[in-house]
C-alpha cells in the first residue's frame, strides 16, 4: 500500500457530487467519504445496487451520517463520524 491518491487509494463519496451534489456544503465531510482501494472503488462504482445496500452509496436525498456502513469485507457494519472515525450509532451531518 502506498500514499499516492488515484493510484494506491480513492477518495470515495458515499453520496455522490453529480446531479448537484458537489455544491452541497456536507459533500466532503467525513460521514460523506471513505478511502478505498482502486479494486475496491471500481466495485462499488460498478456494482451499485450492491453499494447501496452495504452503505457504501447514499441516494442524493440520503444523509450519509444516518446509512450504516459494511467495512472489514462484511464483519462489521459502522457508522462514519464527523472526526473520520467509526461508530456503532448514526449521528448528524
């Protein structure tokens, strides 16, 4: 693993910046993003219906801080906190 964004890692939206959303202030706040691996973030871009239902994409009407999160390759599921940690329960934009 490396340290160069766009190549070893990606930084994801959960909700996506399209359709408006990238004018939205909460657009970049940690419950918004997580870092995937290339692979990782080419799956969930591809397969998005899968993305959805383990969190890793919120609808544009959605609030990322209140949609679990499937993590460590579906042992846990998480909530993303405005300090860019985890949670076992939701909280706020």
């Amino acid at each position: 693993t490396g340290d160069r964004r766009g190549t070893d890692w990606h930084l994801h939206h959960r909700r996506p910046r399209g359709a408006g959303g990238s004018k939205r202030e909460d657009t970049n706040m940690p419950q918004n993003l997580g870092v995937l691996c290339p692979e990782c973030h080419r799956t969930v871009e591809g397969h998005r219906a899968d993305a959805l239902h383990d969190g890793w994409l919120v609808p544009q009407s959605g609030d990322p801080a209140q949609v679990a999160v499937v993590v460590d390759r579906g042992s846990r599921i998480v909530y993303f906190t405005p300090d860019a940690t985890y949670s076992q329960t939701p909280g706020e934009l």
